[in-house]
C-alpha cells in the first residue's frame, strides 16, 4: 500500500476487521509518512470478503496472501465476481504462495488452497480472465521470493 502511495495512487488499506490489525496498518503508514509524496491518499478500512461488497470504483485491488483457508478463498471468489460484475474496468492483482503438503488422502505433495482457489475460479472463466504474470521483474526489497509464488491478474472479459 506504501509503495502504490508513493507512486501516486489514492490507496485504501484493508484487512480483516480486527481492531489491532487495522491499527498496525496505521502505525506502519504513520511511521513511513516521511517517505510518502504530500500529496499521498491513502486510508485504512476494514474488509471482509465474507460480507462487505466493493462500493467504490477501483482501478486495481492488490490482494496479497489471502489464500489459505478454503471459506475465506470461497468468499473471496464471491467477492472477486461480485465487484468484477459492478465495476467492469477493476483489476485484481493477485500474489500468493503455493503451500504445498503432504497429504495421506493423495499420497503425494500438493497445494491444496491454491488447487481449492483454481477450482473456484474455473466456474467464472466464461466472466473473467485469468492470466499468470511473470515473476521475472527486478526485486527491490530484501526478502527471499519463494519459488512457489504466483502472480495473477484477473479481470472482466
């Protein structure tokens, strides 16, 4: 969100609706304000995919690591077509990390929230696109990028 504000886009930070979430949020915006241009919009709200619906107009929703649990993944998916179908030009840019297991149900390694997310999707193709965008770009934080981490945009056909 501090970096989409730096480079001059009016941001809302969202998580889930726990208060000392939301307050972290604010604190780590507060104490990055030195960084941010004067001119920077950017605000802190609660979301949750479960029940809210997207009111405003939004050239792009980042969404990063919000697969992991298979009913918030479904809400999400709700959540995705609910706003794709009243706001036709929104994007999605979605960034996660296949966690994969050991499961004794397949006998092999898998990655069954992303899998869950896949299959969840697949019903809403003849609505959205879904593209898989490179990872290849140049990294300018210091972290360790997973080898499993995927990149998606999904949009209104």
């Amino acid at each position: 969100s501090i970096v989409a504000a730096i480079c001059g886009a009016r941001v809302t930070a969202t998580d889930i609706p726990t208060e000392n979430i939301l307050t972290k949020i604010q604190t780590n915006i507060d104490l990055n304000k030195s960084l941010l241009p004067q001119t920077a919009n950017i605000q802190v709200k609660a979301l949750d995919v479960t029940t809210d619906k997207c009111g405003d107009d939004y050239d792009i929703i980042l969404a990063g690591d919000v697969i992991y649990d298979d009913k918030i993944t479904d809400a999400f998916v709700s959540f995705i077509q609910q706003t794709l179908t009243g706001h036709k030009n929104t994007k999605f840019l979605v960034s996660l990390e296949k966690r994969y297991v050991f499961t004794v149900k397949d006998l092999e390694t898998v990655a069954p929230a992303f899998d869950h997310f896949m299959d969840k999707l697949e019903p809403l193709l003849d609505e959205v696109i879904v593209e898989f965008l490179e990872l290849d770009f140049d990294q300018y934080f210091c972290y360790d990028r997973s080898d499993d981490m995927v990149l998606m945009e999904i949009k209104s056909r």
